[in-house]
C-alpha cells in the first residue's frame, strides 16, 4: 500500500522547492498542461512559484515554453 492511496479525490498541493505540503488529503493532482490526474506517488515535476503540477518533463517544458513566450510578448 503506498501512502496516499487511502485518500480519495484531488488533493491541495502547497508546492515547495524540492517537496510539497499537502492542505487538503488526496489521491491525484491535475496535470497544469494536459488535465490528466496524476496520482501523488508519481507526482516528480511541478513549479513551486505557480504552484503548478506537471505529467512529466515533457509537460513541464512545453508550460516552461509558454511561459517563455508570454515574458517575450511582455517585453521583459
């Protein structure tokens, strides 16, 4: 049994560098990028400043290139 499979439903992420708090009990997050769950004990990839979750690398790098591309758009 890993640890969060007894909870059920969503659960509210406070994303750190490195770990995360868990606000609200849960089984999955949803993917910031694709809307996918993705159950806790796979969650690897996230941005702690957006406080967003990622699928994957893959994920985690096309939001990565959104938000590149809206600092250009910006002019920053």
């Amino acid at each position: 049994m890993n640890r969060f499979e007894s909870f059920d439903g969503e659960a509210v992420i406070d994303f750190g560098d490195g770990d995360f708090v868990m606000l609200k009990p849960g089984s999955y997050v949803v993917c910031a990028v694709t809307g996918q769950h993705i159950p806790l004990e796979s969650l690897r990839y996230w941005n702690a400043t957006l406080n967003e979750a990622y699928k994957d690398a893959d994920a985690a790098l096309v939001r990565w290139k959104q938000l590149q591309a809206e600092k250009a758009d910006s002019g920053e």
